[in-house]
C-alpha cells in the first residue's frame, strides 16, 4: 500500500523543540528529525513501535525528551567537528572524567523505536552508538533509520540484555540510557552491570520511579533529578558509578 509522505516541516520541528533546547539545531538534524518521524509513522502503522501518533506530540515527547537529555551531557554539541566533554556540570559526578565524544560509547536499553538513543546520536554524531532490541522487527525498524539518516558508528543488537550482560567479552559502556520501560526492577541492574567504571547512568523516568532507583541501585551516585520541559510527572536522572 503506497503512503503519502508524512514528514514534518523543520521549521515546525525547530518550534516545538524550542522549549527543550537553548538554540536551533542545525538544518541537517531538522531533515533528519523528518526523515526519522515519517519512517516511524509509516512503520507504526504496521508494527507497534509507539503509542503517540500525532507528529507534534512526536516531536515534543520523543525528539524533545531526548535531545533535552542529550544536551545535558553534551552541552558543547552541535558543533563543527567534535566536541569536547561528556556531561555538563555536576559536581557530585565525577567533575574531572572528560572525553570526548569520539572515545564514547553509548549503549541504550531496549531501545524500541529508538529513544533517547538515536536522538543522541543526532546531537553528538561523533559518539559510538550500540541499541539493544530484542525484538527483530523493532531492530529492523532501527536499522533502516541508521541507513536514512547516514548515521555511522552505530550498531543494532538484537539480543536480550541480560544474555549480552552475561557475555564476558561485551565491552562496558561509559554512557548508558534507557527511557522508563514495564520491567524496570530488572532492567535497571543490568544497565549497571553494563556501565564502565566512572560512567554515566542517564534515565528518562517518571517522578514515582525515584524512590525504585534509589533503592535499586546503591552503588550509584545520583545527582537531583532534573524536571522535564512541560511534564510534570516525568524528570531525567543522571547517575555515576
């Protein structure tokens, strides 16, 4: 069945990113922010890759949550060439840890239709990216976003996390992301396990899951939970190990 196309204009995109970001993004992360929404709808209407399907709350719950995270940590991106440092300032986190954005990996958990992990490598293309779906038809879905938006030094997993977790020989990550998923008691010990010493832990959670993620993970060092633009049940956690 033919679909007409589904892209969002950027100028659109630009307006409703504003209030999660502190300047435009480039022309190049606009169309592909397009790109990625029409190839999410269409495939939406085939497989269940989200249950938001108007392109605005597209834009703000899934771009807007994601590049406000990812301009948390990389507050210097985008820029020409490559960046700098890995997180902005927070004194609790290990102040003296810089990288830059060539010598991160990224890995982000479960990562379905692909947030905040492939918005974050928009914002900061220089970072190695790995996406965890076990779901082949969602890993397939993320596949072919990496090849339309030109993304490189990404790779899609379609394996469980606990059986990569389990593998001695899968390298730790220094920058590890997952959105609030239904089994988080057992997600979040693994995304420790998979976390490089002096890491980042950043989670996208809503406010009840706080008291869980202190309880759940004493080894972490958690920095005040930051509130999301324009929810008021939802906050960005940032942790260290």
């Amino acid at each position: 069945m033919h679909l007409e196309s589904l892209r969002v204009d950027t100028v659109r995109i630009a307006a409703l990113l504003q209030p999660f970001l502190t300047r435009t993004l480039p022309e190049l992360a606009l169309d592909q922010i397009s790109t990625y929404i029409d190839l999410l709808l269409r495939w939406n209407a085939r497989i269940n890759l989200t249950a938001v399907r108007d392109p605005d709350d597209i834009v703000t719950r899934h771009f807007g949550e994601s590049l406000f995270l990812a301009r948390q940590l990389f507050p210097d991106a985008p820029v020409p060439g490559v960046g700098r440092t890995l997180l902005s300032a927070k004194p609790s986190l290990h102040p003296g840890s810089i990288l830059k954005m060539s010598e991160v990996r990224a890995l982000d958990i479960g990562s379905g239709a692909g947030f905040p992990g492939i918005p974050l490598k928009i914002w900061a293309p220089a970072i190695h990216l790995t996406l965890i779906e076990s779901n082949h038809k969602k890993a397939a879905f993320l596949r072919e976003v990496a090849r339309e938006l030109r993304l490189t030094d990404i790779d899609v997993m379609t394996e469980r996390a606990e059986t990569l977790a389990a593998r001695p020989d899968f390298p730790p990550a220094n920058l590890v992301t997952f959105r609030a998923v239904e089994h988080f008691e057992t997600i979040l010990p693994l995304a420790i396990r998979f976390l490089a010493p002096s890491g980042r832990l950043v989670l996208l959670v809503g406010t009840s899951q706080l008291p869980t993620l202190a309880s759940l993970s004493p080894e972490i060092r958690w920095a005040p939970p930051i509130d999301l633009p324009n929810s008021g049940a939802r906050v960005l956690s940032i942790g260290s190990n």
